[in-house]
C-alpha cells in the first residue's frame, strides 16, 4: 500500500509489460547463416525450411553455411514421430489402392514444405500402421481416408503432457 498526496491509501499492483514475440517463441531465435540438411538437402534460412538453397535469397550476404540433419531426418532416425494412424480388418482389395494414395498424398506434403514426410507405411498383423512427421499431417491424411471410404470407424487421441503425438486408429 501506498499513501497518496491527499491522504488516500491505494494499493499498487506489479504489472509487467507483456513479453515481445522475439522473446516468447516456441523455437527460439532462429540462427544466423544457412543450414543444409546432410541427409535430405532441405536449407534452413530465416526460420525457415526450403527444399534447397535455389528459392533462397541470400543474394550481397556473406552467410555462414552449417551441416546438421534438420528435425524431419532427425524424427525419422532417432524412431520418432508426431502422428500414428492404424488401418484394422483392410480388406485386401483396398490395401493396394490405400497404399498409392498415402504415397502420392505423403509426397504431396513433401512437396508444400520439406519437414512434412510420411515415415514409414507397415503391413502388421492387425492391418496398415502409417507414421507422419507431423502430427496435423496425420489429421488430414486420416480425414482424407474417411472421406475415401464412408464405411469406416475413427478413433482419435492425442498424448498428454508437452507431446505432440496423435494416435489414430480407423476400422474397416
């Protein structure tokens, strides 16, 4: 409490200014230079992931150029990832047909942006086990083989805590 010219007491409260949004981000401040991916060749510039240093524009710069894996190769060698879908009772003649189109749509994704990758497409006992990069490219993907086949059954969950994982399970 604070006592005022006129006698009055008011109580003062701590505001702080919120913080900036170069301060407060998810990834941090991005790093000077360019970083070329020694696996897939995807070059970071700006916050940013290319599919390689032709649609950069770095042009009257003199940039330091660093090799590291970027976080898709990274996911893809330590076994991880952020969207798991599970076909179950595929009948056979739609695993050929759901096959091509997780293919085509996986490299469709590649294509818009380097850091969404379909991992792996499996054969298991209970049916197809998908693996994405990325957790809203699971989403759409499931969305898109509900719309292919009317008939089926999803079931989505996510992971607590500060993981991003989605786990998708679609029945025939």
């Amino acid at each position: 409490m604070t006592q005022r010219q006129n006698g009055s007491k008011r109580e003062s409260w701590n505001i702080d200014k919120p913080t900036s949004k170069t301060e407060n981000q998810e990834f941090g401040k991005g790093e000077k230079g360019i970083i070329i991916c020694g696996v897939c060749g995807a070059a970071h510039f700006k916050k940013r992931w290319y599919h390689g240093l032709e649609k950069i524009n770095s042009e009257n710069q003199n940039l330091p150029v660093v090799f590291k894996l970027c976080p898709a190769c990274i996911q893809i060698q330590s076994r991880q990832y952020e969207g798991r879908i599970i076909l179950e009772n595929v009948p056979k003649k739609f695993e050929s047909e759901i096959t091509n189109f997780v293919n085509a749509y996986g490299k469709r994704a590649y294509d818009r942006d380097p850091m969404h990758r379909v991992i792996a497409l499996k054969k298991n006992k209970e049916g197809l086990m998908i693996t994405t990069t990325e957790n809203q490219l699971a989403l759409k993907l499931s969305r898109k083989l509900k719309q292919m086949f009317a008939k089926v059954v999803k079931d989505i969950s996510f992971s607590p805590g500060p993981s991003d994982v989605v786990y998708i399970t679609i029945k025939f």
